[in-house]
C-alpha cells in the first residue's frame, strides 16, 4: 500500500464545475496535509493546508480532512482552464521532518 | 516568485564531473529539503535540514551531497552521477519543519533540471 495515493487521471471536467481531487493516506499518525499544484515543467506551488477534520476553504478552493477516514480532498469551484495542471497531495506526521507526497493527479478543465 | 532560487536552472554533466546546485530562501525560514522528481513518479524527499542541521537523509546514495552552511542557502554537491540521477532537482524550504499547527508548509524553488550524460 502506497504511503499517500490519488488517482492519476486524468480527471476532466468543463469550464465551470467543480472538480475534486481525492487523496488517501496509510499513516494514521499523519497531522499536516498539503495540497500542491504544478503546471508542466514548473515547481510545486502551494494552494492549501489543512490540519483539522473537516473543511477549510480560500477562494474557489476547499480542503476537507477526514481523519478517521485518512482521507483529504480537493474541491475547486467555478473551475477554470488555467487550473489544468497536476494535483499533488502530501501528507506529514506531526513532529516529523519528513513529508510524503502523492503521484498526483492531473486535472484537465475544458473550455 | 515564492522566495526560493535555485541556481542552475539546466544542467548536462558527464559522469565523471562534479558540479554543484544552489538554493537560497529568502523568506526567513529555518527548515530547506532537497527533493527529487523524476518522470512518472512522486517527489522524493532526499534531504532535511533544520537549522542547519541535517535531520533527514531518505537512503540517498554518497554520490549526493549535501551542505548546509546557515539556514538561507543549501547546496547539493554532485560527483560520479549515473543516467538515471537524471531528474528535476527542487529546493524547498519551511518556517520549522516540525510543526503541526502550522509554518511547515513548504515552498519550492524553481528547480534544477539535471541531465546525466
């Protein structure tokens, strides 16, 4: 079982609709979740970080944590072109210095 | 911009040079790593240091090595490298790298793309 997973894609949706991106993750001792997106051929930017069970929003962005689930999401609304890029989860034990990340997921959003 | 520089941007080296790659964080932080992406495959994390100090190393092979002289600038020092280290190299750096409640999210340098010939 891969420390943090997440469907590859890609995920395609229309101009305008929400997209969600999901993430699982193996250690139950994880507290800091990331959400990192990366245009090709660019370095990781960071859109979210959550650390409490339940929702977190900025924008057209929202994280939600599950923790008794191990699971965290993405929901961007009104999606845009622009957001066609990669989706990397990550995931990081409290205390810890090392974080995991997902293989990503690409999100393709049609004009 | 995020605040974090890598210098070179590309680099092609033989097998038998030595080279080097630098980051610099401008943004006050204590904490730099040093990740590895490769094609079709998630970031590895490589190396941590905080405050100086090295506090992760992912079973990197000797071939790799890191310095860290003060928390700006971090430095990936690179001899007898095979193909297959080719691969784009990213620089990152955080508030603390221990914190759960925030300041360990991290933010990226532009990276190095390094071809082994």
């Amino acid at each position: 079982q891969k420390e943090v997973e997440q469907n590859s894609g890609p995920l395609s949706v229309p101009e305008g609709a929400i997209a969600s991106l999901n993430c699982t993750y193996s250690d139950r001792g994880s507290q800091s979740f990331f959400w990192y997106r990366q245009y090709s051929g660019k370095s990781p930017e960071l859109i979210m970080f959550i650390y409490s069970n339940g929702d977190k929003e900025d924008g057209r962005f929202t994280a939600q944590l599950n923790k008794a689930s191990q699971y965290v999401s993405l929901l961007i609304r009104d999606s845009q072109p622009s957001d066609s890029a990669t989706y990397l989860c990550a995931v990081k034990r409290a205390g810890g210095f090392k974080t995991i990340f997902g293989a990503g997921t690409r999100l393709f959003v049609k004009a | 911009e995020t605040g974090v520089t890598q210098t070179p941007r590309h680099l092609v080296m033989g097998m038998t040079n030595k080279k080097s790659l630098k980051c610099e964080q401008h943004l006050g932080h204590n904490a730099m790593y040093w990740y590895k992406q490769s094609a079709k495959k998630p970031l590895e994390l490589m190396f941590v240091y905080n405050f100086k100090e090295q506090t992760e190393n992912n079973s990197v092979p000797s071939r790799f090595s890191p310095e860290c002289p003060n928390s700006s600038h971090l430095f990936l020092h690179l001899h007898t490298l095979q193909p297959e280290d080719s691969a784009l190299y990213l620089c990152a750096s955080s508030q603390d790298s221990r914190a759960g409640m925030g300041g360990d999210e991290q933010f990226f340098g532009p990276g190095t793309r390094l071809t082994v010939l």
